[in-house]
C-alpha cells in the first residue's frame, strides 16, 4: 500500500509542479507582439499596418496586467501633454512624463519598447488594454 501512495505522491506533486511551471511561463515569461496586445483591427487597411509594424514589445501578460491597472492615469498624462501649445514645455513634460513612468517597471517595458516609436503608438497601445 505504501509504494502505490508514494508514487501517487509523486504525480500529484509533479502534476502541480508542472503547473506552476506552465504559468509562470506563460505569466511572467513569454513577451507578447504588439498584434498581440492590441487584437485584430476591424479594418483591413489597420490589419495590414499592424502586420506590418508588428514585433515584440518585451511586455509580458503580468506587465500587462499591471498597466491596465493604471492605464487612465497615464492616458491622462499624455492627453495633457497634447493641450500643451508652447513646443518648449511640451518637450519638458514629455521628458517629465518618460521619467515617471521609468519608475514604474511594467510601463518602462513599454516607454523603452513601444513609446520610443511614436507616442501615438502609445497611446493606441494604452488605449487597447482593457
């Protein structure tokens, strides 16, 4: 009886072993592509740009997770920055902006990866969360 109790033991132990394996993998690991992150587009003109420009943005689907969870925040940071008419404050608050979010790991991931492409793309990125 002994024998048949270990070796259940063991598979059971293994069996969750592999699980948290498969999860931290898929959690914590794998980087996502931006046509991951931001879907199939409805448009086949959208579709085509995004296939084309598509790479990996190095954010995982916990980064993802902890940007949705601030998302408005650094949607309104932006928005601000567009109201900003002088070019010279603007350039100041953008700087001020890629600052703040350096302190923040997961939007780093995403300032250094995707807002260094375009600001716009950021923001489509952003808005394409949650």
């Amino acid at each position: 009886m002994k024998p048949i109790r270990l070796i259940l033991s063991l598979i059971v132990a293994l069996l969750f072993a592999g699980g948290g394996y498969y999860y931290y993998q898929y959690q914590y690991v794998e980087t996502l592509r931006l046509s991951e992150i931001v879907g199939k587009p409805d448009n086949s003109l959208e579709e085509m740009f995004t296939n084309m420009f598509d790479f990996d943005t190095g954010l995982t689907r916990h980064d993802l997770k902890q940007i949705g969870k601030r998302k408005d925040y650094w949607l309104q940071r932006v928005d601000a920055l567009d109201r900003i008419a002088d070019p010279d404050q603007q350039a100041e608050a953008w700087a001020k902006l890629y600052n703040d979010m350096g302190e923040d790991k997961s939007m780093a991931k995403l300032r250094d990866k995707v807002f260094e492409k375009s600001g716009e793309l950021g923001r489509l990125v952003l808005e394409a969360l949650f």
